[in-house]
C-alpha cells in the first residue's frame, strides 16, 4: 500500500488544511449518527433482473436528505440550517429524499445544504423530492402507496413525490435512461416492490447510470508540476476496502487551488477496474460531504 501522501510545507498556508495528528489525519466528526438509510447497488447494461419486479424512477442530483419527523439532516449526520418556512407544515413521519434544485445544478444545491445563514431565498430554489418512507415496516409497494395517498391530501409545495413508473423491457429502460441523460439528468433508480426498507446497500435498490460511480476518502494530495505548479495536482483517495489511489481528471483550477479537505468524501467515476482493482479513468466528479 502506498504511503500517505501530505501536503508540503509549501503548500499547507495555501490549502488552509485541517490540523494533521502524530497518528495520522485529524478527521473532523459528524454531529450526529448519520441516519440509518438504504442504499442502492449498481445495475448494468447486460445484468439479468426481474424488470417487473420494479419500480423505475429518475435518479436525482441533488443532496440526500432525511427528515425525521421534526429535523433535517445529511446522509453523514449532520443537522441542516433550513429556514422554517421550509418545512413548515411537513408531517411527522420519518421520510427520505433528495434535496434538489433541478438537473445539472448540484452545485447549487450543495452550496445551499452547506451553508449556515438558513436563506429563506436561497432555499426557494430547493424541494424536498421524497421518494421512501424509512420508518414503514412494510414493503415498497405498500410504502409507495401509502406516500401518495399522503401526497393526496395536500402538502407544502416545498415537498414533492418523485414519479414511480413501470418498464417492460431492458431496452425500454436502456432508452428511458438514455433520455433522462440526454436533458441533463443523471440516470434511473429501480427500486423492488416487495423489498423492505434495510438500511444497507442491496440489490433491492439499484442505480442505473451510463458510467460507474463511487466513494473514496481524502488521504493526501499531489503536488502539481507545470502548469499546475504550486496547486494539487492529483488527490490521492481510499475506499472503504482499503485500496488507495489517485485522481487527477476533472479537477478544476479552483479545486486545485483549494482542494476537498483531508478526511473528505468525494464521489469519482470510473469505466471499469484494472486487473488488480484500481478503478480505470477515474474522474473526480463531486465532493459528497455536504458540510
């Protein structure tokens, strides 16, 4: 495994870094437990699935939420500075979404979750797009009914049930998501009708997007040469199994400058791995750490 790679001494004044211990890197703590929430595993063109055994909804690119009857927080654990004209007539029940400001405008939308100021202008361009219950014991289906029949009754506008829908066939949902793409969205979710909510990731839940994604952590950075002299030229990550490697494409100057801090989360895409795991053309993408 690699060593650690850490900023110069050159470079720390430049990065403002969070402070590094004599055991390692001092990561900053979530304020909370994060929210036991279920995730999706990946779907392919080519994998064999049961098609009528789920529903099919567009995948999101926003911030996930969970609002837990009373509060907001990140999928990390951190409670959100939401105005309350916001939630203001939200139900108690426990539900699960995405923040979201439309498609290909993130930035946007994070900019927004991670700020302190709780801007009643700034949140009029978010809604909550609810798409589970998480405290339901019962199955998707019967979960989904029982939201739009919550729905039906009238809610704030700020709130919005995400479209369920069936497909027939893997060519239909190839299309559809080729289409969602094609006006700046990010894919599809299926989601299985008779799964219940396990706040772990499974197929019961999966993602179906023209590349791959995943996580890693910041572990260190590369310093930059050439035209890059003097900034980040590469981030170096791990996964959750420990493998480290770096990322250098998608990086803009400005994130160059002042790159994810060290104990960070980002969200990179790749086309594959190589023989020996390493993720192929891996792109930074986001970073997933809200605030």
């Amino acid at each position: 495994m690699p060593t650690t790679l850490r900023p110069t001494s050159a470079l720390l004044p430049l990065f403002a870094l969070t402070a590094l211990t004599t055991a390692g890197l001092a990561v900053p703590a979530a304020a909370a437990e994060p929210p036991a929430l279920m995730l999706a595993n990946v779907h392919h063109d080519g994998d064999t699935i049961d098609l009528a055994a789920y529903w099919v909804s567009e995948k999101l690119d926003g911030v996930r939420g969970y609002w837990d009857g009373h509060a907001l927080w990140t999928r990390g654990g951190t409670r959100i500075a939401v105005p309350a004209s916001f939630t203001a007539g939200w139900p108690a029940t426990p539900l699960d979404g995405e923040l979201w400001a439309g498609r290909g405008r993130f930035e946007l939308a994070s900019s927004v979750v991670r700020s302190d100021d709780a801007d009643p202008q700034a949140w009029r361009a978010l809604h909550f797009c609810v798409f589970d219950l998480p405290a339901d014991a019962g199955t998707f289906d019967a979960r989904l009914a029982k939201l739009r029949a919550l729905f039906a009754h009238g809610l704030p506008p700020t709130l919005r049930l995400v479209e369920q829908f069936r497909v027939d066939t893997p060519q239909a949902l190839r299309a559809k998501r080729d289409a969602v793409v094609a006006q700046g969205g990010e894919g599809l979710v299926l989601h299985r009708g008779d799964s219940r909510y396990r706040a772990e990731r499974s197929d019961d839940l999966l993602k179906f997007k023209p590349y791959d994604d995943a996580e890693a952590v910041v572990v260190g950075y590369v310093p930059g040469q050439g035209k890059y002299a003097g900034l980040v030229g590469a981030l170096e990550v791990q996964r959750a199994d420990g493998r480290r490697f770096r990322i250098g494409s998608g990086l803009s100057d400005a994130l160059r400058r002042t790159p994810p801090p060290l104990g960070s989360t980002i969200t990179y895409r790749y086309d594959g791995e190589t023989a020996n795991g390493t993720p192929r053309f891996a792109r930074f993408l986001r970073v997933r750490d809200e605030r």
